[in-house]
C-alpha cells in the first residue's frame, strides 16, 4: 500500500534528488550498523534504532518479574506442543534497518528449525512481546509498533506491569490493529496455536505456578 508520503514523493521533479541523499544517510547509517555488530558482546543487551545505539537502564523489578513469567508460560506450552523456539531479552532481531532485543519472542517450527547453534542474529519473529517501563515506552508504542508490523510480525504484545495489563495487536495488512486491551480475563494468542492463559498468572506467584503446571500437563 502506497501511503501519502511516498505517493507525493513518487510525483515530485524532486525524487531523483531526495533519492540520492537518502540513499547517502542510509549507506552512512548502516555502516554505523556494521560497527554495533561487530562491537556488541553477548553480556550487552543494546539496540540499535534509526541509526543510534540505545542502551537499556536497568529495569524494575515488577519488569522483570512479568517478562520472565510470559517467557516461561510460552516456553512450557510452546516445547510442551513442539512449535518452535521462544526467545528472552538476548536475542538479537534484526530487521531491515534496525535491531532489537525483545524481552519475549517466538519462531514457529518450520523458521526455527532452520537456526544454527552459533546464530547470533535472527529474523522477524511470528510474535514479540514488550514490557513497558518509562524509558522504552515511547520505542516499544511507536518505532517498534510500526516496524514489526512493517516486518510482518504477526502479533504483538505490550505489557504494562503498572497497570496489569495486555494490549494485544494483530497484524492487518501491513499494520497492526489493536485486538484487545485486558486487565482481567484470559488472553489467547493468534500466533502461538492453542496458547491462552489467565492475566493474573503474568502478574501473580501463585496463579503463575497453578498456569504453568496445566501448560506442561500435570
């Protein structure tokens, strides 16, 4: 879909010209890139997002808690089943013009399969999940909403550990729509097949524990 933008860029006597110096800024930004790559180690967890390095702070402990109560209830259905593989806070994705750390990731089987022990860069997954905090809120709401969604990532969740609550976001066409906004209830996936799970086991010990012994079958 041609949007506005490109649609009056595509018309003007200009194109040649706004080609030529976007295609420069890009060739210059991506090298820039090749430098992240080859710099970054394994203990870091940074970003790199429209041409800057974005290191993380450290998150709060209710972050924290929520990310790794998601990873495990999606790891246990998603092993449990034989779906794919699921990815936490390292994993590198990288996309046409950026790289991500997502806190919660998964590949279904037949791209999963295809990765290499010592793969350190990874395509865009069928879904991410971000847990929000005051300092990635405004990325995870707004450069990565438009770019998983461009990269067609299929769903998309945005967890807010204040609020105790799931937006979930389903891909349209080349944009996501929002699903539903939840703070009680269940939530299923339309990405993970047969995934639902209660909000409180993302927010709570004891129904995270009483979830994740019905997701591997005791």
């Amino acid at each position: 879909m041609v949007t506005a933008v490109e649609d009056h860029l595509l018309h003007s006597p200009r194109l040649g010209l706004i080609l030529s110096r976007l295609q420069e800024a890009f060739a210059e930004e991506q090298g820039r890139r090749e430098e992240f790559l080859r710099t970054t180690s394994e203990e870091q967890k940074v970003e790199f997002i429209n041409g800057e390095v974005v290191p993380p702070s450290p998150v709060m402990l209710a972050h924290d808690r929520v990310s790794g109560s998601l990873y495990a209830l999606l790891r246990a259905h998603v092993l449990r089943h034989r779906l794919g593989h699921v990815g936490h806070e390292k994993l590198l994705v990288s996309l046409s013009r950026n790289d991500y750390e997502p806190d919660v990731c998964f590949f279904r089987g037949e791209r999963a399969d295809g990765f290499l022990p010592d793969q350190r860069r990874f395509p865009a997954p069928d879904f991410v999940a971000e847990v929000l905090s005051e300092s990635t809120e405004a990325n995870d709401r707004g450069v990565k909403l438009d770019d998983y969604a461009a990269h067609g990532v299929t769903e998309y969740w945005i967890l807010d550990p204040d609020q105790k609550a799931v937006e979930q976001y389903v891909l349209a066409g080349d944009a996501y729509v929002l699903r539903a906004r939840l703070d009680s209830g269940a939530i299923s996936s339309v990405s993970v097949e047969g995934f639902t799970l209660p909000l409180a086991a993302l927010f709570g010990d004891q129904a995270h524990l009483e979830c994740l012994r019905r997701l591997m079958g005791e």
